[in-house]
C-alpha cells in the first residue's frame, strides 16, 4: 500500500481521484466524491471503534483506499463512450466500483482486525456445546493466562470439565486463541498439546486462531500439562483444573 502524507484530508484525496477524470461530468465527479467521502468516513468510525487513535484512523482509511490517481484512472476507463451515450448510468457503476472495494482487501482487513480485538477483549468460539454436542459440561470455568510467543499471544481462555459414563476419569476441554500483538498482522497456527490428549478442534481467521484442546483427567487432580511446540517440548505450562464452581 502506498504511504500517504499525515496532512492529505478527505477532501482533497477526492480532489486527485476526480482530477484525472477525463470523460465525467461536474455533477458525476460530485457524486464520486461523496460515494468515497462516505465510505473513508466509515471506514475510519470502525476502526474508531475498535480503539484506534482518530488520527491513525482517518490516515489508515485514506491509505486503503490506494493512490488517488490510480482509482481515477480505473474509474475513469470504464466511462466509455457507451455510458455517455446511455445516460451515464452513474449510480450503476458507483454501486460497482463500491461493491469492488468493500469485497477487496480492505474488507478482509478489517475483518482481521475485527477478530483480533475479539480475540484480546471476550473470546467465546468453543463454548456452549461445540465440543461435545450431545453433552452439556459438568464444569465451565473462565481462565486467563497468557503466553508470549514473540510477536504472538497465545490465550487459555476456559477450561471445561465432562463426565464420562461408568469411569472414574474424565474429560477435559482447554480453550484457546492465538492472536498478532499488531492486529493489522496475520495470526500464524500454533500447535499446543495437551498430556494424555485425546482430540482437538479448530476455528480461526487471520486475525484469530481458536482451539479446544481435549483430553482426559482423574478425579482431583490440580493440574494438566501443555506443551507449546516453539517453547521447546520440555517444558510444560500448568493449567488449573477447576473442581468447583466460583461463586
């Protein structure tokens, strides 16, 4: 993505795009104008939202949208002649060029983002019966411990605990998300392993990568171990096992 200078405004990164219109009318370059003033707009309030600084937010939003003299080129090959000669069918080709750059990769960034601010604030992917379907667990505790991995956090967010029928022993479900310490960063997989591990689910994005980690426990027990691959296989990170409730 191309830098854009702190002290361009919206306004006059409209003023480049139609400044190299040449086949639009005054009242299309208008048109265009507030079509990308709005979505600028919209696109700095949500990330707004998300806790940036209001500042790095309006430039971010700028510099997604690409050198201003590129996207009046493209805008401006496609009024052909033939537009002209059909009435300049604007509101079909602004609802065209918009669609292109809401489903393009500023989307998915902020898509990213977005799961990345999740991930840090109230993960809640594996929870209320997608790991065992047919069984409701026995123990569902919050936990929060979390893990430097360099540029990576990985999060133990709830550990679960099922009964098993005619056993003494039982399942465990440990809960986690990995996500960037930037979030306009791509998360990559890690791999945790629980001891005595029995399976384990995933779900994730770029921006967030969710597993339960199952395995199996005894009656009591105070602790299990996880083992994180680029922590070394050595050592273990000790997770409390909750055998009550908190009030």
């Amino acid at each position: 993505m191309e830098q854009v200078s702190r002290e361009i405004t919206y306004d006059a990164y409209c003023k480049q795009v139609c400044s190299v219109l040449k086949k639009a009318t005054q009242k299309e370059k208008i048109a265009l104008s507030e079509e990308l003033l709005d979505h600028m707009e919209s696109h700095a309030e949500a990330l707004i939202e998300l806790g940036w600084d209001p500042e790095e937010a309006r430039t971010y939003a700028i510099q997604a949208m690409g050198d201003a003299e590129t996207v009046g080129r493209q805008y401006d090959e496609k009024l052909s002649s033939f537009w002209l000669w059909c009435g300049r069918l604007l509101c079909v080709a602004l609802f065209c060029y918009v669609a292109y750059l809401l489903s393009g990769p500023v989307q998915k960034k902020y898509q990213a983002v977005q799961d990345n601010y999740q991930a840090r604030t109230d993960p809640q992917w594996g929870i209320n019966g997608m790991v065992f379907p047919d069984r409701d667990p026995w123990i569902s505790e919050p936990v929060d411990i979390a893990i430097p991995l360099g540029e990576q956090w990985l999060r133990i967010y709830r550990v679960e605990i099922y009964e098993l029928p005619e056993r003494e022993d039982y399942n465990i479900a440990v809960f986690t998300v990995t996500y960037a310490d930037d979030p306009l960063q791509n998360t990559s997989v890690i791999q945790p392993r629980l001891e005595r591990e029995g399976s384990f689910a995933y779900n994730g994005s770029k921006g967030a990568i969710y597993q339960a980690l199952i395995g199996i426990v005894e009656e009591g027990q105070s602790f299990i171990g996880l083992r994180i691959p680029q922590i070394g296989e050595d050592t273990l990170i000790q997770i409390p096992i909750p055998w009550e409730v908190t009030p």
